[in-house]
C-alpha cells in the first residue's frame, strides 16, 4: 500500500514495529529496541514532512507489516545530520551534487526475516523508485551489512568510487541505469 506524506503516521505504530522488528536484528542487534522505536518515531513523523514524501508497505494476510520502504527527493543544500556528512566526505560535495541532489533518496528499506528471500525488498525498491525525477535514486548503508550489500549489487545497484582516502563506514549505491 502507498503513502504520499503524512498519511504514513495513520499507520505508524504498524511501521514502527516492523522497523523495530528488523533493525535491531543483527547486523543492526547492538541497538536498543525501545530506544530505536523511539527515534524512529520521532524521525518518521518529521521525514512524511519532507516534500516528496512516499512510503510503501507490504502488510501479511494478519495485517503487520512484512515489508517497508520510505524516502523522498533529495534538496539542495544537501544535509549535514545523520549520515549526510559521510556521504559528503565519501564523495565530495561537486559529486553529491551531480548525482544525489534532485534524485530520489531511499531512506528505509526493510524485510521482516519471515518474507526474506520471497522477492519483497526487490519489488518495494522497484515500486517506489519507478518513479524517480529522472529515473535517478541513491540510498546509502552500513558497510558492515554485509547481506544488505550483496542485496543491492545483486539486483544493479552501483556504488561510485569514494574519494581516495575517503572511504567511510556507509556506502552509497545508485540506482541502475
């Protein structure tokens, strides 16, 4: 099911406990799932905000989330919280803007273990990124997640090369061509 904006929130706390569900599963199992339910929250509310704003979720036959996927189009100036500052290290800030501003920005994508392996993460990308301004989108990762990694090479995601010596803990892929 799609949701353009704040209509994610009327179906939040169903988002959240998927969230929660997958991210503090390893790799990601050092987090605290309170803590991380929390933040999400807070974090989910302000992103439907955010111009563009589009989710889509993948709800079992008892109506829980088995599959999510949020983001939005990237602004200029490009961010500097969270991870974006990694992202500008890694790639300079005239690559950023070249292939990240004005492109689709992927910023959650998660598969509960029990729909691992059916197709679910492929199609909610495929679906969400279809229709990206200019068939452009990026996302970026842990470069510990190492299945996560696999996943996006598997399916055509590409990473640009980091500035020498600039390499990070994140990685950026883009979409494919």
């Amino acid at each position: 099911m799609r949701y353009f904006g704040s209509d994610v929130v009327t179906v939040a706390d169903k988002l959240v406990d998927a969230y929660v569900d997958v991210f503090t599963a390893p790799p990601w199992g050092q987090r605290d799932p309170a803590e991380t339910r929390s933040a999400f929250r807070e974090r989910l509310e302000a992103d439907a905000q955010r111009p563009g704003f589009r989710a889509i979720l993948a709800f079992s036959d008892t109506g829980e989330v088995d599959g999510f996927v949020t983001g939005w189009t990237t602004s200029a100036p490009f961010r500097t919280d969270r991870a974006y500052s990694k992202v500008t290290e890694r790639l300079g800030i005239d690559r950023v803007g070249e292939l990240l501003v004005g492109a689709f920005e992927i910023d959650e994508l998660g598969v509960r273990s029990r729909a691992r392996g059916t197709g679910l993460g492929r199609r909610l990308l495929s679906n969400l990124t279809a229709t990206a301004p200019g068939a452009r989108a990026w996302l970026l990762t842990w470069h510990q997640a190492h299945d996560t990694l696999a996943f996006y090479r598997r399916i055509g995601w590409r990473e640009p090369e980091p500035r020498p010596g600039k390499e990070t803990d994140i990685v950026v892929f883009l979409s494919p061509d």
